[in-house]
C-alpha cells in the first residue's frame, strides 16, 4: 500500500505546514478561550520563552527509541494521567523518579537490555474529556479539562479557560524539569540501594522468594561496581529520565515549537516525546497537522474500534520518511479486548514495512467504576492485558518494546489488587489523582517484578 522507503532518510520540511497551521483544521477536545486577546498574548509570551529541551536531547531519545524498535532496549514510560500545579514539589517529583528509577534498574538487570525512562511529567496538564459539561448541585459546569486550561474547582467561574495556565503551565513544568534535571545529574544515593526499598509488602506475593533473589542479586551486583570502579560508578549516577505529554492543549505546543540553528525542521521545545491521544486523531484534524511537522518522537494511542485503514495512514502521515524511532505505538486495548485487537494491526504494520516501537498501555482499556462510582482499575487486569501483549507479540515474531503505566511514587489507594490486596472498600482512604487512577508505589515495583518475570518466560 506503502512505498518502502530507504534506511536514511532525508529530512526536508513538511509542505504547507507551520507551528500554527493547525488553527486551519477542526479541533477536538480545546474549548473556546472566551477572551481572544488574552490569549494572543499568552501566547506570545510562552513563544519569547526559552526552551525546556533541547533538539539534541529530542535526537537522542529518537536513537535510543530506533535500538527499542530494533529489539535492543525497552521504554519505561509513566506518571500521572493528569499532573497538576499544585504537585509541583519536591517530594512528589522525588517519589517519581525514585520509582521509575527502581523500576529500571529491576529491568535492566532481570532482562539483560537497556532502558529508556520516559516520565509522563513536566507538562502532563491536559486532559481529553468524554463529556464537556457535568452537572454539580444541579447547576451545569464545563468539566475539568486539566490545570493547563481550566481548575478542577467544582463552580462555573473556576472552570472557564483561562489563558494565563499556559504561562503557568510552562512555569511548572520548568521548575519540574529543572528539579528533575538536578536530580538526576548528581543521582540520589538511595537508588543504588536496594536495601532501601520498601520491599515488605511483597511478601504476601506468590513470587516472594523469586523477588528476594532478585533484589539480592541485584545488590551484590552494585556492591561488586561500587568496589572495583568507586570513581567510574559515580558516573552511573548520571541517569537519562526524557519526558512527554499528550500534545492536546494546541496553543501550549505550538508556542515552544522552534526551529534550531543549523538543524532542518521544527521541534516541539516543550518536552521530548508528545504523543496523539485516541480521541483526537482525526487525519484531517488540527492535531494530526500539527504532529506531522515536528522531529520530535511521537506516540500514538490505539485503543478498541480502532480503523485499520485509518491507522495506517496517520502512522504513514505523521512518519512518511519511515523514520527508525519516530513513532511509539501504545496499544491501550484492555485485557479482554486485546486478543482480537492486535494480532492484526501487528501483522499490517509489518506487512506495511513501518519502523514502530511496540509499547502497551494496560491501564485504560481496563478502568471501572465501583458501585460507590469511583473510578479503578484492577491490578490484576493490568498484569492480565500486559501479559497477553507480550504473548501476542511472540506469537508474531514481534516485539513487544515496551510499556505506558500511570502511576505514582506516593502511597496512594487509586488501583485496586496487587500483593497488599487493596479492596474496594480502601478506595477512599488515599485516592488523589486529578483524572485516572494510578499505580501506586508498591503497586508499581510489582509490576515491574511481573513484567521481568513474563519477559523471562
Ligand atoms: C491518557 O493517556 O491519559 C489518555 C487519556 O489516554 P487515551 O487517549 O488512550 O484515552
Ligand atoms: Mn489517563
């Protein structure tokens, strides 16, 4: 359907494309700014910002992403569904990177292959919404549409978009970033400490023991570094963390979209990978005509009722030099779903000849409301979902590259299962996401644990 296309492409500029071509198309899920002038200068200002990356930070995470889609390596990617400004603090974005970084060291050493960590944060602040109303004390508001475009606050004035959360939205999510950047240069000494981590509540896991020796074995391995190079091992403190966010908040995107001296094309300078939500891909959308001009990498949502046609075509659009690490597809099918969903989207991709990183999302194709309707997912469902992706991928001669988790380094009660056994009726005793539920930390390392398990299977 496809012409093939060589091993190096030739980057030139996209046709008829600029940062802000996409105000010509219909936009989905980006309400009206009721002050037009306000937000003209808004943006104008976001655009006179510096940059929160870099072109080569971008062109880095390609290649590592180009080895992902060639077998070598695999993307961890997490965090909130929605951050918010009010968790811009240091222990909540500690938290997070010390899971994500424990997650990675459980893969590295039980699968033997490096890890990309890509959080879903410093920027992660807007949110597609099913309805665009909800009715509190009987009085109809515009929902909640994430702290990038209007406040969570339950009245009508709160909930009217206000374009100075794009200044504020970038003020965060550099402060984050800055926080994270620190972090990560000097590394914090925990990490390389397994004995630090708060592993206990594994013990009412049926695979304890298996955990205990993998823990073991990872310490020695750290004490063995620490011994024989203790001045080289400070480098390993060195750790890449990328970050990305769902480009839906158009104005936010295309206001720190650049081109860079001596580099061809644009970049999106807000975040390293950004990916296409599911319900926002329409080919002749603005958010699709955006996506198709910038560098960066970029993930694509695939759930249920997918078109197949359709698909091909915006993976076709949004890669059409068939780019080695462009383009990360999360299929987010839900575990009973899966099995008829993705046999044959793999089987076409490949037949198509399109270079893609294959991640999965077990978390929201399997999300419910409990009869107190709050909304879960079952920890179970998610390791269900993530364990068929991977048996689906072998059976194709595919591979499964990685995985799209949200998930928190708090101590939260938003999932139920996992070892602890978080029942329904424990919900409400910590349950703080601004949208969907989350992984909470405990929750997380065992899904770390089960995905090196299946791995190894
Ligand atoms: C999300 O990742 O939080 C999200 C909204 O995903 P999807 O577009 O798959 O619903
Ligand atoms: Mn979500």
């Amino acid at each position: 359907m496809f012409p093939k296309k060589s091993a190096a492409p030739k980057v030139t500029n996209p046709k008829n494309w600029s940062p802000q071509s996409w105000q010509d198309y219909p936009v989905k899920q980006l309400p009206t700014y009721p002050d037009e002038e306000e937000l003209q200068q808004a943006y104008q200002q976001l655009q006179n910002n510096p940059p929160l990356t870099t072109s080569w930070e971008v062109e880095a995470l390609k290649s590592k992403l180009a080895d992902v889609a060639a077998g070598k390596g695999f993307l961890l990617q997490g965090g909130d569904c929605a951050e918010s400004f009010a968790d811009c603090k240091s222990d909540k974005i500690v938290n997070l990177l010390k899971v994500l970084m424990q997650m990675s060291f459980i893969l590295i050493h039980e699968m033997e292959t490096s890890v990309v960590r890509l959080g879903r944060i410093a920027g992660q602040y807007a949110k597609p919404r099913s309805r665009d109303y909800e009715i509190v004390d009987g009085e109809k508001i515009p929902n909640y549409r994430g702290d990038l475009i209007n406040s969570i606050e339950q009245n009508l004035e709160d909930r009217i978009p206000d374009p100075h959360r794009l200044l504020e939205g970038y003020n965060k999510a550099s402060l984050t970033l800055n926080f994270l950047r620190a972090l990560s240069n000097e590394g914090f000494a925990d990490l390389h400490h397994p004995e630090y981590w708060e592993l206990d509540f594994m013990k009412q896991n049926e695979y304890y023991k298996d955990y205990e020796t993998m823990v073991n074995s990872i310490q020695k391995a750290v004490n063995f570094m620490e011994t024989i190079t203790p001045n080289q091992f400070n480098t390993l403190q060195k750790i890449d963390v990328y970050t990305s966010h769902e480009a839906l908040n158009l104005w936010y995107d295309s206001a720190q979209t650049q081109q860079v001296p001596r580099q061809p094309g644009w970049y999106n300078l807000s975040a390293h990978l950004v990916w296409l939500g599911n319900r926002t891909r329409d080919l002749d959308g603005a958010h699709v005509e955006y996506l198709r001009g910038i560098r960066n990498p970029i993930g694509i949502k695939i759930g249920p009722n997918y078109d197949m046609d359709h698909t091909l075509k915006l993976i076709e659009r949004l890669n059409p030099i068939h780019e080695q690490g462009k383009i990360v597809l999360i299929t987010r099918f839900g575990k009973d779903e899966v099995e008829d969903g993705l046999p044959d989207l793999i089987k076409k991709v490949k037949h198509e000849g399109m270079p893609v990183v294959w991640s999965c999302d077990p978390m929201h194709g399997n999300t419910f409301a409990t009869d107190d309707n709050i909304k879960t997912r079952n920890f179970d469902s998610i390791i269900s979902e993530m364990r068929k992706t991977f048996a689906i991928h072998r059976s194709q001669g595919s591979y499964l590259g990685g995985v799209h988790l949200e998930l928190t380094g708090d101590n939260v009660t938003e999932c139920v299962g996992g070892a602890k056994g978080l029942h329904e009726g424990e919900l409400h005793k910590s349950y703080e996401t601004y949208c969907d539920p989350r992984l909470n930390y405990q929750q997380s390392l065992e899904t770390a644990f089960l995905i090196a398990k299946e791995w190894n299977e």
